[in-house]
C-alpha cells in the first residue's frame, strides 16, 4: 500500500476551502492569483559511488557518498554528469533522508560543452520498515517507488549565456533509487 501523507489534489473545492480559512473580504481571501503549473522538462540518471558512513552527528546518521558519472536529457538539450559531485544524505530516526547534492552536468552542444552546477535538497520519506528495506543492499532493489517519496527543489547555476535562463527557473522533482543508480526526473514552473 503506498505510503499515505497530506497530497492536496488541487481541485476548485480545495481552492475554496483555502480562501475560506481568511477573514471575509480580507486581500488573501479576494485577491486573484496565478496558480503555478509543473512541466516535465528533465531527467537525470546518475551512478553513485559507495556511501562512506560519517556516523552519528547531533542532526542524525551523516553518509557521503560520491556521485561516479551519469546521463541527462531534457527538452533543451542533453549531456552527462562531470564526475565528483557528492550527497551529503542525513539518515533521521525514522530513517527519513534528507539529500543534499551538488554535482556538475555538461552540455554536449556541438561547438563547446556548458557546463551547469546542479544543487538539491529534498527528502525521503515513508514507512519505517519500507525505509529500512530500501536502505538493504539487496533488499532495496525490490522496494516499488512508489512505496515512499523522494522529493527535492533543485537548483542550476551557470555563467554560461546560452543557459543563464536556468539560473532564475524553479525546477522541483522525485526520484527513485535503486542500488548504486539514482533516476530523477524534474518538473519547471514556467515563467
């Protein structure tokens, strides 16, 4: 059974009960908004590297674990991930993960390759035991991506002009792990 958490299905009845919650007549409750819509836009395949266990810090169980290479598509373009990116992942109590990464991708434009520091922070949430099973090296592979949620913000950076755009998009995405690979797929707002 999947993993069951707050999934607001962005329904006219939801909108209303949003607005609702404001004194009547209040900006928050009158005021018309555009409501941001997601398009597919990237994803990303990486190999990672075996994680080195830092062990228990104030904040949970520290994991480094080295991002070895990789492959990415998206609608403007593809390329692969520039080896020595990392994820410094923050294992909780609950065996939630937090994921912090930063690695770099490069464009395979013909002329000359772009090359785009990618940033993430999200998390891995679900049931304990479907945690801990994901966490087994051989137990992990089995675990149905949809079982749990691995959801993260992203952020590009590059100084390069023929991409700057991605330095102002809001990208989000989820991703499923599987054994020493990781596949995300991201999702722009479109501005």
């Amino acid at each position: 059974m999947p993993h069951q958490q707050h999934d607001p299905q962005g329904t006219p009845e939801e909108a209303d009960k949003i607005t609702s919650g404001f004194t009547p007549g209040a900006l928050g409750q009158t005021i018309s908004l555009p409501i941001p819509r997601i398009v597919h836009d990237f994803r990303l395949q990486a190999q990672l590297d075996r994680k080195i266990a830092l062990g228990k810090s104030p904040w949970g169980e520290r994991n480094w674990i080295g991002i070895r290479s990789g492959e990415w598509s998206a609608t403007w373009g593809k390329g692969t991930l520039v080896p020595g990116g990392q994820d410094a992942q923050l294992l909780t109590d609950t065996k939630a993960t937090f994921v912090d990464t930063r690695y770099l991708i490069a464009t395979s434009d013909a002329d000359r390759a772009a090359h785009i520091m990618v940033r993430t922070e999200g998390w891995r949430t679900g049931p304990p035991d479907v945690l801990t099973r994901l966490l087994d090296p051989v137990e992990g592979d089995k675990v149905s991506a949809d079982e749990y949620r691995f959801r993260i913000f992203v952020k590009f950076e590059t100084g390069d002009e023929r991409y700057r755009w991605l330095n102002e998009a809001m990208w989000i995405g989820s991703g499923v792990r599987r054994g020493l690979e990781v596949v995300t797929c991201l999702g722009v707002v479109p501005q």
